[in-house]
C-alpha cells in the first residue's frame, strides 16, 4: 500500500479544481472549496486530495468485502 500521488489543485474564482495525473477529478465549489482550502494548510495535501475525490482505496476492499453488512 503506498501513499496516494499524483493530486494537484487550482483555485479558479471560487472554485476549487483537483486533478489527478493532469486530469480533472472533481471541481468543489462554495462551502466545500472554502472548507478544502482551510484544511489544505494544516493536512497532508494528498491525502485529502485523495479523500475528497474518492481514490482512497489502499488494499482493504477485499476484507471490506466480506463484511456482513456487505454481503449481498
């Protein structure tokens, strides 16, 4: 399992676009952005990034899987 890479971010107005390898994972806007922006500072960067987007998955979906509340 490594750390997520890849993420970047731009403010545009007040918008805030990530991208992951160069492309556009997801655009926040109003409260959301404003709540980014404040957590960027004192957070790992990428892990939020990776967070907010949802590309956070590190290995523990098969066990997650197996889960009785998962269980079709």
């Amino acid at each position: 399992m490594g750390d997520p890479s890849g993420f970047d971010y731009a403010v545009r107005g007040g918008d805030v676009v990530i991208r992951h390898g160069g492309r556009v994972a997801t655009v926040l806007r109003g409260e959301r952005a404003a709540r980014f922006l404040d957590e960027v500072e004192s957070d790992d960067p990428q892990l939020l990034m990776a967070r907010v987007t949802g590309d956070y998955r590190r290995g523990n979906e098969r066990t997650a899987k197996e889960h009785p509340r998962n269980r079709g």
